[in-house]
C-alpha cells in the first residue's frame, strides 16, 4: 500500500485492511499538519512530519534471521532490505540489485545498485551479501534459506553469484523476505548483541530510541537509495496492548495510525468524518491449530468430527461482518495456486461430527482447553463460538487467554491443547506457506502441530522442483516439474481429514481453516515494506 503522503488541511486518515480474521490495520495521515490523501484524490507528497503507530505488540527482537512474528518482522523490514523484492501484485523484481538466472535455474547473478549505502554512510559490497546470506545460513531460524545453495561468492565489485545444487522454483520468492536483508559483513566491527541493539541497513528508517518492551524511534535514512525517500522524518511504534485502547487513543488524537481493529468496528470506522477506510488483497488464513502431541489431537477422527462440528459460515458472518469469507483451503486466493474457490472442506454437519466422535478413541467426548491471545475481541468472540459448539459434540472446552507475548510462548513450546491464530504468506509463491504449516522437519514443525503426512510432505517437495526454462513445449507438457505440474501440485494439499485412499490429494489436519480476508489483507501491510513513507 502507498504510504499517505502529507496534504493540507489536516484530517486524520485511517486506512484499514482486514487481516488473519478480519482485524484491521488502520492509518492516519502524519502527526503535525498532516490530512488524509482520499480515495481518487492526486495529492502531491510533501516531506516532513512523524508518523505515530500504535501497535498490540512491542518490538523486542530486530534480529532479521531469528525473528517471524509480525511485531517484530515489521519493524525488520524498515531497516534492511534483501536483493529482490516482490510488488503489490506478487511479482518478484529486482530491489537493492538487478539479476540474471541461468537457462538451467542453478546460477543467479546479482548485480548491486551503484552508489548502494548502509544507513551510516559506508558503501554497500558483495562481500556484506556474502556474509548477510551465509549468516542466515548458519542461524537457519524461523524462515531458513531452504533452497539448495551450492555456494554464495562475490564475483565483482557489484556481483554476486549464487550456485543451486538442484534447479529450486521458489528461490527468488525466498529470497524476497525481510530475513534476508542485507547487513555489513562481520556486523560493522561490533558484536551480533551490539549490532541488532543498534542495526545497520539499507532500509527506508533508522533506530533512534528503543525499549524492547514499550516503544520503538525511527528516524529518516538519510543515505536511503531512493532519492526523495521515505516522506517522513520519523516513525514511532507505540505499544498498546489492547485493541479498545488503540481506537480510543487514535479517536483522541494521541497516535496517528493503528494496527488493529476489530471487524465489528471497521463499519464504524469507515463512517467517520476523520477516517477512510481501504481494502486490498489480504494473505492470510484464520485457523484451528491442533497440538497432535496431544493424544486427543492425534486421533484424526477427533479432528474430523471438530472440523464438521464448526460452521464456518456461521463463525465467518458473526465474527468479521462482511470483510471476510470462508476459507475452503489453506491458501488464500491471493496466493499462486491456491485452491480456495475450487475445493470443497468438510461441511458444517453436527451429527457426522458425533458419528466421527463415535469412531474415535473419544466416543464420550473429552475436556480440553482452547488458548487464545488476549486483547483481541474478535478471537475471543471466535473461542466462545467453538466452546459452544464442541459442546453439542460432547467436547468440553476451557479458554485460556494470555497476554500475547506469554501465548507466543507457550504454543512454541508446544504447551497448548489447541488453539486459534492465524496463517500469513510472507511471499507470492506457495512453498514458504505450506512448508510452515506441513513440514514436520521443518522450523516450526508444521506450525507448532508436530502434524505429519508423507503425502503431504512428497507434494510439498516435488513442488520445489522446477523445470528448465527454454524446454520446448513438447517436451514441458511431458514433464513431471512442468509448471503445469506444479499448479496441479498444491491444489492436491487440501484442508480437513483424509478418510482411506485419496490417491494423489493429501489434506492437512494439523490446522483447520475457518476464514480468509476478503480484499483487504496482509498483501497490503508487506506493500509497505517496499513503498518507504
């Protein structure tokens, strides 16, 4: 999404994409004179002015290897950047370097923008993408470099080169994550605590002030590479836990833009004098995560008769009025290959849910605890739904609501029955998405599930594979990595509970699938990775 430039006379802008299920991000127009930039209108930017952000999270990690959660990757990505980067429509492109891919797919060479700086003046070299890639490498982390990476070299003054072992078709996209922004080699001199303490990028913003558990100070980068940018002079992360507190400081006037509202207010917002609100397409799915370490949970039928126990429809239209619509696969329609209009989940059917219960190790039913993180409304709405729900099956349901740092932790280390969050793309294509919720070997383990399918698992690398890319047509249509191939690959990977031989389809069960944003999602928050304020 463009970031809204400043304009005369001041008016509050509030710009809302409904994310995960429906939430809203929400903006305004810069503190100190600043006015909205409406829907049609041409308004020439004007430098100058802070902008203040109130966010449900604080920033408590700006290491770009290690990090994933959106509290933190979103203030990642306003200090470094990565070699490529994709625009609001998903096509990948060149960013901080131009590239060349070899007819096979095995060599990319990167040839850095001329006059490319880091924030504190010093030139950008192939020796610091050297050095930022094997880093990430050697981390791993949440969103690992998975892709075959034969070697990393700098091969001239502004080139890079690197070598495949194997062709690998989401390499590009893999590299357009904020975790592979580029940093200076060996950390500038400091240690890697010193350096993510006060980072050094080619981002749009620079850490000013910082306390990892309230609010983050960025200034402008005055050695930013796109001439004229960012707008701003300064952008502010304000922690506020809840997402009451956020619409009212914002109604007030004490912060300039929020990050989260509720669907239930996004009418009420639109129909503000002070705010507008806009939609774009959203990447994102609201799930059912189930622990399958858990023995319940580890009995498909259980899940089985949970997925026909929820109507989705029914969840959808109470919880997000009108700004989302029931996911019917795990890939948003945003996403390459998704399936979502073209598959069928399992139905809204209370008595094949007791039937499945009755097949199950659980006939009786059995008590659990759903976790959920506070101060999101609309989740809590959506627990108390499945809480009744699971009841009319004989499944009784306890909530659990924590503070959403204290949530964080307890479902990485795998201490939940079940829960509710959310699937987001951080990229256009498939894989990054379907290897973290269905890789058991995987960073999270199929999304902190343990969830394990070899179907699943023999789809999800076979759709890795890529073909030459000046094979005759002939001889594509024949074969297996044909793109053609591919697009039939992740359609196969579908939501809900395989009952015997599905022959070529798999179906996730580590998560069920309960409503994707209508356009208005998270496609639009990474457009602003890519459009500096």
């Amino acid at each position: 999404m463009p970031r809204q430039p400043h304009t005369a006379p001041r008016r509050r802008l509030a710009l809302a994409t409904a994310s995960l299920a429906a939430a809203a991000l929400l903006l305004s127009a810069c503190a100190g004179g600043a006015s909205p930039q409406a829907e049609g209108d041409s308004a020439t930017p004007v430098a100058g002015g802070t902008l203040t952000f109130g966010r449900v999270a604080a920033v408590n990690n700006l290491d770009l290897n290690q990090q994933i959660t959106a509290n933190n990757a979103f203030a990642i990505d306003k200090i470094f950047e990565p070699l490529v980067a994709f625009d609001e429509h998903g096509e990948i492109g060149p960013w901080l370097a131009e590239y060349d891919e070899s007819d096979d797919g095995l060599v990319y060479t990167f040839t850095l923008r001329e006059g490319l700086q880091f924030s504190n003046g010093d030139d950008v070299t192939p020796d610091d993408v050297v050095f930022s890639l094997n880093r990430h490498l050697e981390v791993g982390g949440p969103l690992p470099l998975t892709a075959p990476i034969a070697s990393i070299e700098a091969t001239g003054d502004r080139e890079i080169t690197i070598t495949l072992d194997t062709p690998y078709t989401p390499f590009l996209s893999e590299l357009s994550g904020f975790s592979n922004g580029i940093f200076p080699a060996d950390f500038g001199g400091a240690t890697e605590e010193e350096f993510f303490q006060n980072p050094v990028g080619t981002g749009p913003f620079v850490v000013e002030k910082w306390d990892p558990s309230g609010d983050l100070s960025f200034v402008k980068n005055e050695h930013y590479w796109q001439e004229g940018k960012p707008y701003l002079d300064g952008l502010v992360y304000k922690f506020i836990a809840d997402d009451t507190q956020l619409r009212q400081q914002l109604a007030a006037g004490q912060i300039d833009a929020i990050d989260t509202v509720p669907a239930a207010n996004a009418a009420e917002v639109d129909a503000a004098a002070d705010t507008v609100l806009s939609r774009t397409d959203g990447w994102s799915t609201e799930q059912v995560f189930f622990n399958t370490q858990r023995e319940q949970f580890a009995d498909p039928h259980v899940r089985r008769a949970i997925a026909h126990a929820l109507d989705r429809e029914g969840i959808t239209s109470a919880t997000t009025f009108g700004t989302a619509e029931v996911a019917n696969a795990l890939l948003p329609p945003t996403i390459t290959y998704s399936a979502n209009d073209t598959v069928e989940a399992l139905d809204f059917d209370v008595d094949a849910a007791k039937a499945e219960l009755a097949k199950s190790a659980y006939p009786d039913g059995f008590t659990t605890t759903l976790l959920i993180a506070s101060g999101n409304s609309q989740r809590a709405q959506i627990a108390q739904i499945v809480q009744e729900s699971l009841s009319k099956i004989g499944i009784e349901v306890e909530i659990e609501q924590l503070d959403i740092a204290v949530f964080r932790e307890r479902f990485f280390a795998y201490d939940y029955d079940f829960m509710l969050n959310s699937g987001q793309s951080d990229a256009p294509d498939p894989n990054g998405f379907i290897t973290f919720q269905a890789d058991p070997e995987g960073f999270s383990k199929s999304y902190w599930t343990h969830y394990t399918n070899e179907r699943v698992t023999e789809l999800m690398h076979e759709g890795r594979t890529t073909p030459p890319r000046r094979r005759a047509r002939g001889d594509l249509c024949r074969d297996p990595a044909d793109p053609r191939r591919r697009r039939a690959l992740y359609p196969a990977v579908l939501p809900g509970e395989p009952e015997g031989d599905h022959g070529r389809g798999a179906r996730l069960h580590g998560a069920a699938q309960l409503e994707r944003p209508l356009p208005g999602g998270l496609a639009e928050r990474r457009r602003e990775v890519r459009r500096p304020i």
